[in-house]
C-alpha cells in the first residue's frame, strides 16, 4: 500500500487518487465546518499531523483525535509539538521528512517495519524466545504465512519439509482453542509505557487463520489476561521495535502457557467492530485519557 506518490491535492489535505471528487469535498468541507464551529465556540483548534497517509475513519487514531476534539491532517505545513508516522505498510519507506522536523514529537518515528520476521526476531530479543521454527528440522505441525502484514494466509503444514519458499515464515503452532469450539487471541493496545486495555477477540476454531472474529470483549483489567512480568515483555518488545502507539496480536498457548507475539501493528483500526456499543465508549474514554498522558502531557 506505498500510494503517496499517488496523491492528489486537497485544500488541507492530500488525498489518494482514485477517492471521488464528491468524497474529497466533503472532507475539505468538513475542515471547513471544524474550524467555524471552533471560531463561534472561541476556541483554538488543534490538529493533529498524520504523516503521509490520511488515517481512515476507522483507524483508532482518526477516532480518539476527532472525539478529543482535533483536526486530524496529512500536511506537514499544519504540523504542531505531536506527530504520528502513519504510513500504511509492512516496510515503511517515508521517514525523512518527519525526522527533519524541528521541536517536534514524532509518535512510531521508528516503527519501520512489521514484518512477520521482524516481529519473531524482536520478540526472541525482548522476551528470550520466539515462534519461529525451522520446518527442515521440526518434527510435528507448524503454521507457514506470508513475511508480509494483514494477509491473513496462514495454513497448518507438517515438518519436516524439504523446501522452504522465500517471502514466508514458519511457526510453532500455538494452540488456543476452548471447549467452545472457539480460538482467543488478545489484541493489546500499547501507548508507550502503558496497556491501558486489550480486546479478547474470539473466532470460529475453523476460521483461526482468518481475520474474521465474531465476538470481542473488552478487558479493562490487563492483570486478569497477563502478568506483571508478561506485560513488561509487550513494552519491551514494542520499544525494541519502535512501536509507541499500536496494538499487538499476542496468543497464549495451551501447552507451554506462553504468550507469542504474532503481529505488530502501527496503523490499528478499532475499537473492534463486535464489541457491544457501551464498552466501546468506554475503551474510548481509555485511549484518550493514555494518549494524553503519554504523548500530550510531556514537559
């Protein structure tokens, strides 16, 4: 997804060129109306500066800028003291003209890659192990999926194999099925130093490799999912990565009680879509008061 060079030129913001004219006017407009509300109000607006992609209105950082008030906007001439490096890909290639910026705080400035091997590797650093296997000399089942992030092409093979096919990664299967027939992983937001929460999100045992979760919990109580020790590791690995402000897909195996890392987001989408309205405001309320600690509050 590397379109910046695809871009086209709003009135505040650069937009890719395949929106339709009647959607990129009515963005510009709504800056329009966000800064005469501000001016009637008396206010002094803010914005925040995503660089260089325009955040979907999905996207955890568009929903926790617009509800404290923000302008969200992709144009580096609008940047104010807080920036977030938000460049939709598994490696990342638009940097330099966000670490030319003087007095300012780059959020994910050095969160350059996601890639699966990357992740693995990060992990074996922060936590002493990994899922990696190589499926040449493993014995039993393993998962083979692509390097790159948010394919969702994971598949159960059986090792030992002869040959390994480059741009994939082999990985010990974590079992986290229930007696529901159902499998959980925990998808843990981290913003900087703190978890302020994570999403139980549970599929179909069928569906484990796909990105379709049918119910979601919010889990306000990190030490009820993890122990103190546990989430020391996610910060860990998230500042060897570079990761300040994401989410982590992090499974508990049923055999070794272990947690795996199994991808790193730096551009989340959420709160997730099944989770029921009120905990969705509530995880909200969560992701604002952390932002605002850990990236607004500095001296």
């Amino acid at each position: 997804m590397y379109f910046l060079p695809k871009y086209k030129r709003g009135v505040f913001n650069r937009y890719r060129r395949q929106m339709p004219w009647p959607e990129m006017l009515a963005k510009d407009l709504g800056v329009i109306a966000f800064y005469l509300k501000n001016i009637l109000t008396g206010k002094r607006p803010n914005t925040l500066v995503c660089y260089p992609h325009f955040p979907s209105r999905g996207s955890t950082i568009y929903r926790i800028t617009r509800a404290m008030g923000w302008q969200v906007s992709n144009k580096l001439s609008r940047v104010g003291k807080v920036a977030v490096f938000w460049e939709y890909g598994t490696h990342r290639k638009e940097w330099a003209k966000l670490e030319n910026l003087k007095n300012v705080s780059v959020i994910n400035l050095q969160s350059r890659d996601i890639g699966k091997d990357f992740v693995d590797a990060k992990m074996q650093e922060a936590m002493g192990y990994c899922s990696k296997i190589d499926p040449k000399t493993f014995i039993g089942i393993a998962v083979k999926k692509s390097i790159t992030n948010a394919v969702h092409d994971g598949k159960e093979i059986t090792c030992p194999i002869a040959k390994i096919d480059e741009g994939f990664i082999y990985q010990k299967l974590v079992d986290t099925s229930n007696i529901k027939g159902e499998v959980m992983d925990m998808r843990v937001v981290i913003m900087k130093n703190e978890i302020p929460h994570l999403y139980a999100n549970f599929r179909k045992l069928e569906l484990k490799f796909s990105n379709r979760p049918f119910r979601a919990e919010l889990v306000m109580d990190i030490n009820s999912m993890l122990s103190q020790k546990e989430q020391d590791d996610l910060i860990r690995f998230s500042k060897a990565s570079g990761l300040d402000f994401g989410e982590l897909d992090v499974l508990r195996d049923n055999e070794d009680g272990k947690i795996y890392v199994v991808d790193a987001n730096n551009t989340p989408q959420g709160p997730p879509v099944h989770l029921p309205v009120e905990e969705k405001k509530i995880a909200l309320k969560s992701y604002i008061d952390c932002f605002t600690r850990q990236f607004l509050n500095q001296d």
